[in-house]
C-alpha cells in the first residue's frame, strides 16, 4: 500500500472487482451521463449512473457531511449514500467513482468526504474510484485508455449537441416528447456506434453530427414568440436538476426557450488555464505546449458538430471556445480561473450576443469563487449591456422552491415587458398572459 494510500485509509478498486462489482456514479448531465455509461460499460465496467432523487438525498448529505461545505458536495455524496442504503446494490459488491480535478476548488477534496462519510456510516470497505487526468490516485482494476479518453471526448460533444437541440426544438414541438424521446433513441444509437467503432474521432464526430441535425429538423415544430433565458453558474448547479432543482423543466414550463453553454466548452476552460499560467507567470512551459495540443484536437472536435448545425440554417449555433473566450475581455482578468472563474461571465456574454439575454446564474451556497465570479461581474456586463436581464439564484438545503421561482418568475415578467411592451406582474395564469400578449 502506497503512502497516499495509507494517508487517507484508501481501498483500492482491484482487477478481480472489475468482474463483478458494480460502479455507481452520481449523475450531473444527464443526456452526457447516459452516453458515458455505455461507454464505461463497453470497456468492461458495470457503470450506473445514479437517477436517485428526493428528500432523502439531502438528508443523508446533511447528515455525514458538513453543512458549511459546497452544496454539490453535498449532493453528490448524499446521493451515493442514499443509493447504498436504498438495497438495491450489494454493498459488498460496489465501489463508488466521483471526479477530481486537482485545482484550487474544493471538488479535488470531495474523494476524501466521501471517504469520511463511508467511514462515519459503516462503508468503509466500499471502494471509491477517482476519475482523474492528472495522476492523482491508481487503481489496478480501473484506467483510462488512450481509446476510451477518444470515446469521452466524443460522448462529450454528442451530448452537448443533443442538448442543444432539444433545447431548441422542445419548446416548439407541435407532439409533445417528441425531442425527448428523439434523445433517448440517439443515446442508444451513439452507443451502438461506439460498440462498431464509428464513434469516435473527428471524421465519425461530423458524420453522425449530421445525421442528428437532419432528424431534429424532421421534427415538427411551431415557432411562436418566446422568452429566452440562458444558465450559467458552477458546473454541477448549472447542468444538475438535482442541483438546481429542476430549473429547465420550470423554465419550460414557463413557456421559455433554455440555452446551457456546453460541457466541451468547460472541459476546454480546464485545458486551457495550463497556457493561460505559462503566459502570465512563465511557469510549466512544457505543459502548456501540451495542454495547447489537447485544445486544438478539442477545437476540432467542437467544429466538427458546430459545422454541422451551422451547415443546416435552421438552428443558433453557439460560438468557438476560443472565440468565448475573447468576449471576457475588459470584464474580468484571464488570472482568475478558480471554480468556473472568467468562463462564467465570458459565457453570460456569449448568451447575451446569441440574444438569450436573460440569464440565470446558478450558484450553490458554499462556492465561493463563483458567488465572488457570478454575481461580481453583474455591474461590468450591464455596462456594455444595459438590456442583460441577470438574477443569481442561490441552491443550497435551505432554501425553498417557491422563493427561487418567484424570483426568477420576476425575471421573466422583466423581459416580458420588453417583449410585448406591459408589465406581466398581476396578470395570474398563463392563459391570461397567452391572450393578453395576443391581443398587445
């Protein structure tokens, strides 16, 4: 047993558990998370990515974690617990897997509260896999393939395609779960490709790109007037409905058109703060030509599905990472790059210059780069953009549904008093607001 390992009491994930033990992973991005288990699956590992839910979730969070810690850390912990005491799992047969970044955010330190929280509620045999890139913990029953890291990035971009697709066609849709279930059927077919090996790599990236740009367009839709509203904020808030409490299904059902800026795009963020630090400090020269090579292959791989939604005219199309990037310029220094740092506003931006000018920023109490970062740059967009439409939303066990909705509902009443020239406050049901905008 290696020093680190007896540091922090680590069980190892060995080669004879691979063979049959089950490996649950909490889930963040759902239509993302559904790819990449298939993906895992298919490499040999019995992955489940955890749809568990409720009250309970929380409770157990609350009760092994502590209180003062970032709320996704406590979800994502309180959701493993809560699958392990649901009987559903053989709890001398499953290990756990959660990702660790290695950065100045608190997430590189989930592994180990979640080792205390096993501990403290009688599973400390469970083993904990880390999902990492930069060496920070080894299993001999799990790792990484130069074959399976080309698969990720893949299930990566078809996620954040398929996202925002069916972003922009639900709305619209004129049989409801149409594009839903559309999704569905394209996760089972990304992983039969994968299983052919026609997945991955740029020239299969833009092939099947095509092919799910052609049959969202087959869809049948209505385009009436709509509120836009785009969502940034920490990565997990941001993209979990456990998290953020449901927020695009609200938003839906608000009658509003949702934009989420992609996970490639924070994976690429990642990448690129290795050549960001050698620019501005002149340190890890070596990394920073390597990290640079990791984003011009990701570069590719964006264009390759952004080509293919550009190529059909029919959807808006997100701009480069790169080209994001710029648009933080006079807003907030590239040197602030903890948590989400200059992506967050740099991704308010680009929502803002797509015309998704209402935008919620999505903060979890605890985080405290993105309160500083989300809500600390408000004043310097508005500058440069008077008619940004911003409210942070706080997530954490305390706070109450209805209060985050109602402050979001007066977001919207905001912008639609742009839209149709009348204010929205007193008007009850969504019936009457159809008809008044109507007759405006």
């Amino acid at each position: 047993m290696d020093k680190l390992s007896r540091k922090y009491d680590r069980v190892e994930f060995t080669k004879e558990m691979k063979k049959d033990y089950t490996i649950l992973c909490p889930n963040m991005a759902s239509i993302h998370f559904g790819i990449l288990e298939k993906i895992f699956r298919l490499q040999g590992y019995n992955l489940v990515v955890l749809k568990n839910e409720g009250p309970n979730v929380v409770d157990e969070g609350l009760r092994t974690v502590h209180n003062d810690t970032c709320y996704p850390a406590l979800l994502v912990i309180g959701q493993m617990l809560d699958a392990l005491n649901s009987g559903e799992y053989d709890v001398n047969k499953v290990a756990l897997m959660i990702t660790q970044t290695g950065g100045g955010c608190r997430a590189s330190n989930y592994i180990h509260l979640l080792r205390k929280a096993l501990k403290k509620s009688g599973y400390e045999h469970v083993p904990v896999i880390s999902l990492n890139a930069g060496g920070l913990e080894k299993n001999s029953g799990f790792k990484i393939t130069y074959k399976m890291l080309m698969q990720l990035v893949a299930a990566v971009a078809y996620g954040d395609l398929l996202m925002l697709l069916n972003n922009q066609v639900k709305p619209y849709e004129v049989n409801l779960g149409q594009s839903e279930e559309l999704v569905n059927s394209w996760i089972e077919e990304i992983g039969r490709r994968f299983e052919i090996n026609k997945a991955s790599g740029v020239k299969n990236i833009r092939k099947i790109s095509e092919e799910i740009v052609d049959s969202f367009i087959k869809i049948p839709i209505n385009k009436t007037k709509k509120i836009k509203v785009g969502i940034v904020g920490e990565i997990y808030v941001k993209f979990s409905s456990l998290g953020n409490n449901g927020l695009e299904d609200f938003l839906h059902e608000e009658d509003c058109e949702v934009m989420v800026p992609s996970l490639m795009g924070f994976l690429m963020y990642s990448v690129e703060n290795g050549v960001i630090d050698y620019r501005l400090y002149g340190k890890g020269r070596l990394k920073s030509r390597l990290m640079k090579m990791v984003n011009d292959y990701l570069s590719k791989v964006e264009q390759a599905t952004s080509d293919a939604v550009k190529e059909s005219g029919k959807f808006i199309v997100p701009s480069s990472f790169m080209h994001t990037k710029e648009l933080v310029d006079g807003i907030v220094g590239l040197g602030c790059k903890m948590g989400e740092g200059w992506l967050l506003p740099a991704e308010m931006v680009e929502l803002i210059n797509l015309g998704y000018e209402n935008i919620v920023v999505a903060q979890p109490f605890g985080c405290l780069p993105n309160h500083i970062v989300g809500k600390g740059v408000i004043a310097n967009i508005k500058k440069l953009y008077p008619d940004a439409n911003i409210v942070p939303i706080d997530y954490d066990p305390s706070a109450t549904i209805v209060n985050q909705e109602n402050r979001i509902k007066l977001m919207l009443s905001v912008a639609k008093e742009k839209i149709y020239g009348f204010d929205f406050s007193d008007v009850k049901s969504l019936e009457d607001k159809e008809e008044l905008a109507i007759t405006k």
